[in-house]
C-alpha cells in the first residue's frame, strides 16, 4: 500500500519531485504523517532486502527493483481489473441456466420466453427441466422455479403465486356427448390421472378432488406416467383431466381445451423462484425474477 501510494504520487505529478512533496501526498491519501510514511518505506526496504526508492534532498527515484515491483503489481492490477469486468459482465448478460419441472416448463414459461428474450436481449435463457428440487450446491441452475407447499431451505427464495385445480377436456369429446351436463360427464367419461398423485402431490387425484369439491365421479380412470401425457391424451379427447389454472391457460385460450363449469378448489402449493444466495444481485438473476412476477401478475 505503501509502495502503491507513493508511486502513485510520483508519477501522477511529474517525473521528478520533490521528496517531501511525494510523501506528503502519499501521507495524505492513506491519512498519516509524513514521518510516518517514511518509516515505513524504511521498514520495507528492510523486508524485502533492497532499496525500492532512491532518495536525495531533492529527488526521489525508483530503483532498478523498485520499477520491476511497480510494473508487477501494475500487470496484477490490470488482471484483476479484467477478472472483476468479466465477472461484473457475466452477471448482467449472457447465458442464464434456469431449471424448473417439464409440465410448467413446457406449457406456461417456454411460450412466454420470447417475450423476455425480446426485453432484454443480451440475456439468453438456457432453460432445463428437472422434477426433483436439486440440493443448494449441486448442479449449476441460476434460477431454479418450483411448485411447492414451502419454499425449499438453502436458497434465497420469493413467492410468484399459486392457481387452481379443476377438470378440463377437449371440445371433441363435448361433441360425443351432446347435452350432457359437466356433473354426469364426470360420471360417464374416462377420467385421466398420473399414477403418483397423491397426498404429496401439486396436481392432487380424482379423489381428493371429489372430496374437497362434493362433486361425484365415475370409477373409469386412466394412468399415465407423466402430466404433460396427461393434458395431451385430455387434448385428444381421451377423457378429463385435472388441470391447473397456469398449466392449462394457453391451451383453454387457444381452443384445444375447456374448463367444465364445475366446483374449483386452491391449489395447496405455490410456486416459487430459487436461486442461490451468492447469485441473487446478479443483474441478469434480477431481470429474470422481477419479468416472473410480472408475468404472473397478468390476469389469467
């Protein structure tokens, strides 16, 4: 700091100053007295074993080793500064890893991207699915999305917001049935469901729903392994399915699906936007998360 400041105040007056005029500007950049500073220069010259400085009443110059430490921590300075670019540049622009389930990723936020490519286009998402909620540490999602009864701990975490569950299906297989009402389609049509619904699941099961909804239903079901199989057998006219207010919206404002007007209930779990603690004043994680809640802020 020593050498650093002095030299600072050498060069930055002219090439040939006066001593006293170096170390009192040197002393008071750091906030301490010439003699002070003198000593010190005196100490590190006894710890490094040679002279950096070359003092006269009049003059004071670098020595041959004094130049060579001055270029050193000048090249150092000049490397971190470009390090400390590169990483400022990289948390404002560039690849963004996002990582969410693949029915929410694939239904609401992968038709919706473009819009966030459009506002901030040095920002490309590269977005990957992933079911299960990774441990803080373990792969390297910047933004992590998540349906959940409780934010997940290691994280810094922010609620988005939660939707609906209610039964949908396709216009073609209202067509089949004319006349019937949205009670005995229930009744009377292949309901469609995924295996591992359950107590600890988003979507919740058919009967789970009959229950919080006193609405009755027919015992004809059909598993898939998967939701997004789910919503596309229910597109096709397979049957009803239980979808959700987000996971189903594009496809209810397109046609391809409908809700029946029947009892709605809240789903229990909200979702949530992750990311990890040392990523969340990244200006690109920023952009990210506040473009989410405006997102989901719009009426739906």
């Amino acid at each position: 700091m020593i050498l650093k400041t002095t030299v600072q105040s050498y060069y930055g007056d002219r090439p040939r100053i006066s001593r006293l005029k170096v170390f009192s500007a040197a002393a008071e950049h750091i906030g301490i007295t010439q003699s002070a500073i003198s000593q010190r220069i005196k100490k590190l010259d006894e710890r490094l074993g040679f002279p950096v400085l070359v003092r006269t009443t009049r003059q004071l110059n670098l020595t041959p080793q004094g130049e060579r430490l001055v270029q050193a921590y000048r090249n150092a300075e000049a490397e971190v500064d470009g390090a400390l670019s590169e990483i400022n540049s990289e948390q404002a622009q560039g690849t963004l890893q996002v990582e969410t389930f693949s029915t929410f990723g694939m239904y609401w936020l992968l038709p919706r991207l473009p819009d966030f490519h459009q506002k901030h286009p040095d920002i490309r998402v590269y977005l990957n699915t992933e079911e299960s909620i990774r441990t803080p540490g373990v792969g390297q999602a910047d933004v992590i999305i998540r349906f959940a009864s409780q934010a997940p701990s290691g994280f810094f975490s922010q609620q988005l917001g939660s939707e609906e569950i209610f039964p949908v299906c396709s216009p073609l297989l209202l067509e089949k049935m004319p006349g019937t009402s949205p009670e005995q389609l229930l009744q009377n049509c292949t309901l469609l469901s995924t295996r591992n619904d359950g107590s600890d699941n988003c979507m919740k099961n058919w009967d789970q729903w009959s229950l919080l909804t006193d609405t009755p239903i027919g015992k004809d079901i059909l598993y898939f392994s998967r939701t997004e199989l789910v919503l596309q057998a229910a597109i096709a006219g397979q049957g009803i399915a239980l979808g959700r207010t987000l996971i189903t919206m594009d496809a209810i404002a397109t046609g391809s699906l409908m809700a029946l007007p029947v009892k709605r209930f809240q789903a229990p779990f909200t979702y949530f936007f992750l990311t990890p603690y040392e990523r969340s004043g990244w200006t690109k994680t920023r952009l990210f998360r506040d473009w989410l809640l405006e997102q989901f802020s719009l009426p739906k």
